[in-house]
C-alpha cells in the first residue's frame, strides 16, 4: 500500500507540470509574462480581451499548486529515510514546501481577481498584477531553502545503499542558488533582472521544470528501492 501510495505522490509532480502548464501558460497566456514596464491601460487591456481564458486557465493551474503538496511530502520522506531518528532537514523541507504550495497559489488569486472585474480602474488591476508577479517570480526563498535541504540531506546519506545518488545533492544546490535571481525584481522593470527576464524568470522557470523531472525519476528508483527493503525486512 505505501509503494502504490508513494508512487501516487510522485506522479503528482507530473500532474502538476501538466495542468500548471495548460492552465497558466495555454490558457490564460500568462508566458511569456506581460512586462513590468507596461502602463496601467496596457495591463488592464490584457484582462480585458482575455478574461475567460485567465479565469479558467488560472482555475487549472490553483488545482496544480495544490497537487505539488502530495509531491513535497513524498520527498520529505524520502529524506526521513536518510535521516533516521533526527529528522531535521525533512521536516525543513516539508514546512518551506508547504509555503512553496502558497506562493504557488497566491498569485492566482490575485491574477483572477484583476479578472473578476476587468472593467474597474486601470490602476487597480495593475495593482493586483503587480502583486501577482512579484510574489510569484519574487518569493525565491522557501524554494531556495526547500533545494538546500534537500541537496545537505543527499549528500549527507552514509548508508551503505543510498537513497539518492550523490550526485543529485550537487544538483539540489545548484538549482537553489539559480532560484536567487528572482529575489532581485523588485528593482528592476526591465532588463535580465525583471519579472520577465532572463536571469529573473526564465533560468529558473526552466531550472524548476527540468527540477520535477529529474527528481521524478529519483524518486521511481528510491520508492521501488524502499519497497524491496520493506520486503527483504518481513522476510
């Protein structure tokens, strides 16, 4: 039961990247992101010619935040196994996955509000974009601390069959430190460094999805790997 349930767990990653991306990305073309140096008429004009793809696309991709929270907690175990008796760093990465799951969430709460009411004031909508984007793109740190955790407790596995390989510790870190870019735009409007940028958005948009699929495999191979030591155990 808990093999079929951890593989569950698992696969709600790919769920995630599925639905997150016809949601928000398809649907309500929310990539690539509207500038931030757009003007308020500018941003309002989005919501208005497309409120039904926004609102419907952003429905999907609240249900694929929620599903990355069955995903956090496969993961969190998986490091338990690690770790043991002293479960620090699973139980750090559980709680900064857990606010990872708002962060996801947040925003498209905000975004489908500027689209509830399209026609309000210009200057409200950006507001209410603004803020959906700076959280979204801005709130590097439970997934910076999430990444950490992760990549200290691989490479921390001195059993003789580790769960993980070593080298998806480094991975882990790497991937936490290309996160850090996004903390920057609140200073930025344009340039690599903006919500839409290279450095600020796009590294790290892409880093995150090759993140899941990586980590989807490992996880496959640690699941089974955890059902034959549960088996060999009984026997």
């Amino acid at each position: 039961r808990s093999f079929f349930m951890g593989l569950f767990c698992a696969w709600c990653g790919i769920g995630f990247l599925l639905l997150f991306t016809a949601g928000w990305w398809f649907l309500a073309r929310f990539l690539p992101p509207p500038a931030p140096s757009l003007d308020a008429a500018e941003v309002a004009a989005i919501y208005q010619q497309h409120t039904g793809g926004i609102r419907f696309g952003l429905v999907l991709a609240m249900i694929a935040a929620a599903l990355t929270a069955p995903w956090v907690a496969v993961i969190a175990i998986q490091l338990r196994r690690i770790e043991g008796n002293t479960p620090a760093l699973a139980y750090t990465m559980l709680v900064a996955g857990a606010v990872g799951v708002l962060v996801l969430l947040l925003p498209t709460l905000l975004w489908t509000t500027a689209a509830f009411r399209p026609e309000r004031g210009a200057d409200l909508v950006m507001l209410l974009n603004d803020l959906g984007w700076l959280l979204f793109v801005m709130t590097f740190s439970p997934f910076f601390i999430q990444n950490l955790v992760i990549g200290l407790a691989i490479l921390g596995d001195k059993g003789a069959e580790p769960v993980f390989p070593r080298w998806l510790g480094y991975f882990n870190i790497w991937v936490a430190i290309l996160f850090v870019p996004g903390g920057l735009v609140t200073f930025f409007k344009t340039g690599p460094f903006a919500w839409n940028g290279l450095l600020a958005f796009w590294l790290p948009l892409v880093v995150f999805f090759i993140w899941f699929l990586i980590m989807f495999a490992a996880l496959l191979s640690a699941i089974r790997q955890q059902s034959g030591t549960t088996a060999s155990s009984a026997v």
